[in-house]
C-alpha cells in the first residue's frame, strides 16, 4: 500500500494529493495528516471516490486508509 505524508499541509493540498495518489494507485493508499479539518476533507473525498474509509488518531495526526 502506497502512503503519502500530508502533514503540514492545509486544504486542498491534502486531497489534492489523495486524487494523485488513487489515480496512481487505484487499490487504496494510506494519507497522514495532522489536523482534523484535512482529516475530514480527505475522508469525505475518498468516500465520494468509491472507497472504504478506516481513520486511526495517534497524539495529533490521523491515518486515513483508503480501500476498495
């Protein structure tokens, strides 16, 4: 699984990099971001994109699973 690090990023960066990475990568990728507004935003795109969503929270940073 691919994983792209959008830490430090703010919208639309992060989903821009999500679409990148499933067009790359149309199985499913894995999205670090650090701050709940990407979180959401890559979530809601993912999910409007056909895809299965697991998010995990460690401290401050979300993992967003994409898969088919």
């Amino acid at each position: 699984m691919v994983k792209l690090d959008a830490r430090g990023l703010s919208c639309p960066q992060p989903v821009l990099m999500t679409k990148k990475g499933l067009k790359l990568n149309p199985e499913g990728i894995e999205v670090l971001v650090d701050n709940n507004t990407a979180c959401m935003n890559v979530k809601k795109f993912m999910t409007h994109a056909g895809y299965k969503v697991s998010i995990s929270e460690s401290e401050d940073e979300f993992t967003l699973t994409a898969s088919k």
